[in-house]
C-alpha cells in the first residue's frame, strides 16, 4: 500500500506512516494538522493549550538554538547538540506523559516526530519543518479545545 492510499480514521496512525517518507511540511502532512489537533483534544483531558503550548515553545526554541549555532559551529557540532537537544524534549514529555499531564497519544505524536528529525541527514532542516508544522496543529488545537468549552446553542 503506498501512502496516498492510506485508509482508517486514525490521524495519528496516518501521520506515523507519512512521515516516514514525507518531510512535514509536505502538504499532505500539513493538510493532517486539523484532525491531528482536533484528536489531542478528543481523546484525553490530559492535553492542555498550557502543556502543548510548552512543548511547542520548547520545540520553537531548539530551532532556533539549532539555527543560531549553525552560524557558529562547524555541522557535526551542532547536529550533535541538536540531537541532544531532542532526546532532552523527548524524555520531558515522557515525564509528562507518566505524570498525566500530557496525553500518551501527544507523546506517540512527539516521539516519532522527534524519531524523524533526529534520524535524518538533514536534522536542521527537519527540525525547521517540523517547527512550521507543529505551529499548525498547535493553531488547529487550540481551536478544537476552544469550541469544545462553549456552550451549545
């Protein structure tokens, strides 16, 4: 089965299989934000706008260290750092996971995310491009957790 033909009503399934041989901001994948975010938000009350807004501004932030270095180190170096950077976030949200404040569901999500990037040749890059494609779920979250408060008319 190729991936254009994947079927089934699991975002999160469909996102581990594109990612394997998409980048994140191939318009399939981004096109998957909307139900990826709308799925962290309806199934677990762990998932709070609070914890992955900061897991996305930790992200946000390793991008940018990751980009700032490039100036300064020589590749290898600061791919190095940036792995280690990632295995760092990784445990964090294995943390919060294990503390029920993030959902496993959100780490499934983040760790084959982080899985991606810290195995490519191109970690920059990919950390850049799962940066942009984060931002888009983060939106489409927030905006499923926010109808799911107001009241019904």
């Amino acid at each position: 089965m190729n991936q254009t033909e994947i079927r089934g009503d699991d975002p999160l399934a469909k996102f581990k299989e594109l990612i394997k041989s998409r980048r994140f901001t191939d318009d399939e994948v981004m096109k998957l934000g909307d139900k990826l975010g709308r799925d962290l938000v309806g199934r677990a009350q762990e998932n709070t706008t609070t914890q992955v807004r900061r897991f996305y501004n930790l992200v946000r932030s390793a991008n940018t260290q990751a980009l700032a270095k490039d100036a300064d180190n020589n590749e290898e170096s600061t791919d190095e750092i940036v792995r280690i950077k990632l295995r760092t976030l990784q445990a964090q949200v294995t943390y919060a996971a294990a503390r029920k404040t993030i959902s496993n569901r959100f780490k499934t999500f983040f760790d084959a995310s982080l899985d991606r990037i810290i195995g490519s040749k191109e970690i920059k890059k990919e950390l850049d491009a799962f940066t942009t494609f984060f931002e888009a779920l983060y939106a489409y979250f927030y905006y499923h957790a926010e109808q799911g408060k107001q009241p019904r008319r």
